[in-house]
C-alpha cells in the first residue's frame, strides 16, 4: 500500500513539491552562509519526493542553533512552502483518491515550517532517544499490518560498541 500510495503522490504532488524545494535549496547554495538551508531544503525536496512509510523525529541534542534557524526559514521560505502545501492540499482532496494525499500534504506542513532539528526516517526506526513528531503512513502501517510491522525497533535495544 505504501508503494502505490507514494507512486500516485509522486505523479500528483511529490514530483513539484520537491522542485520547489531543489529550487530553493540550489539559491540557498550561492551564499555559503545560506547552506544549511539549501541542505534542509534537499533534505525536504527528498521528502516530498516519497512521504509515506517515513516519519520526522525531533533530534535530543538540537538547541539554539535550530530555533534560530527555524525562525529564519520560517520568515524567509516557511510561509511560501505552506503556502504550495495548503494549495496542494485542496487540489487533492476534491477526490476521493487524493483525500489520503492531501492529509499526507497537510502533515507535512509542520516540518515545512520548522525543518531545522529534525530528522527523517523510515517508520519504526526511530533511533533510541529521539521523539517522534509526526508521520506519513498508509493504511498498513496504521492498523499495524505488514506494511510497518516488520520494522519495529526496541526501545530498550542498546547497539554494540565497535
């Protein structure tokens, strides 16, 4: 379910939201102050490009640094991005077929807003220690079947020293 989900996302929304944001990351580049935001807009254009079966998770050790980005992205690009996002959003849902798309569009929209401090990552590999913001998930995943069960990670799992 998460493969097709993701194919029609792609074809529908997923293939011009992320050259939105490849756009925004390749200015972000020509300065090399602005780098860290042309790197969480790829980040994000990678996102955009295949949501579901991924989840976003804050980072533990993101402080300062982050919310003062956060608040730079959101005054420069935040607004925009949500902007094409919203606007997606309602183009999808006049469909029953898009509906699960455009929910997925609107949970993206937090992340959007504040990119700095989180991570993404495949659903259940949330790595020990880190919290979990939000998800993209297909019907399988939300029901617990196949489509995410064979990835759940324990929590109490400690990774061998090397």
């Amino acid at each position: 379910m998460r493969v097709i989900l993701n194919i029609i996302w792609l074809v529908f929304a997923g293939f011009w939201l992320a050259l939105g944001y490849a756009a925004l990351g390749v200015i972000a580049f020509l300065l090399i102050i602005t780098i860290p935001f042309g790197v969480a807009s790829f980040r994000m254009a990678n996102y955009a490009l295949w949501p579901f079966g991924r989840t976003v998770v804050a980072k533990p050790g993101a402080g300062a640094g982050s919310v003062i980005a956060n608040v730079i992205w959101l005054l420069i690009a935040g607004i925009p991005i949500v902007v094409g996002h919203v606007t997606t959003a309602a183009a999808q849902a006049v469909t029953i077929i898009g509906i699960p798309l455009a929910i997925a569009n609107i949970k993206m929209i937090p992340i959007s807003l504040f990119p700095f401090g989180k991570e993404i990552v495949p659903v259940g590999f949330v790595p020990p220690g880190y919290t979990a913001v939000h998800a993209v998930l297909s019907e399988g995943d939300r029901l617990g079947g196949p489509a995410g069960s064979h990835h759940r990670v324990d929590p109490n799992y400690i990774p061998p020293r090397s």
